[in-house]
C-alpha cells in the first residue's frame, strides 16, 4: 500500500501545475474522434513541410516511416493485450 501512495504522489508531483501536460494527456480522449483526426492530421502537414525545409524529402520519408511504425506497433500491442483480457 505505501509503494500506490508513493506512485500517487509522484503522480500528482508530475502533473501538478503542469496544465499544458495535463491537457494534452486528456484533451484526446474527451474530443471527438473526427475533431482528433482534424488536430493531427494539421500537426501531420506542418511537421511534413518543417521536415522537408529542414531536412530535406530523403529524410522526411525516414522520420515517418518511423513515426508511423512506432505508432502502428503501440496501437497493435495495445489491441492485442486488450483482446487478451477477454
């Protein structure tokens, strides 16, 4: 029981005051998804085109072939353990 208090309060130490972190955690999970999918798919268009600026189209490819593998694997990781809980 004291290791759940500890981690509570180095929680709430982590959190607290931290407003913009604290949104960021919860914003997408009470927006629609439509409205998400709108978010980043903007963030997706200005992080292609700072990429492309800064980096040049070569690596832009690399960063999201990347990007969208690490996220593919969390989601499928995430999908395959909550089918195990079944």
């Amino acid at each position: 029981m004291d290791f759940l208090t500890t981690a509570f309060d180095a929680g709430k130490e982590l959190v607290a005051g931290n407003y913009i972190t604290t949104g960021l955690i919860v914003a997408p999970f009470a927006m629609p998804n439509a409205l998400l999918e709108k978010v980043f798919h903007g963030l997706g268009v200005a992080l292609s085109t700072v990429l492309r600026q800064k980096a040049g189209p070569d690596a832009e490819r690399r960063i999201e072939g990347y990007l969208t593998g690490t996220i593919d694997a969390m989601t499928t990781g995430l999908k395959k353990g909550m089918a195990e809980g079944e």
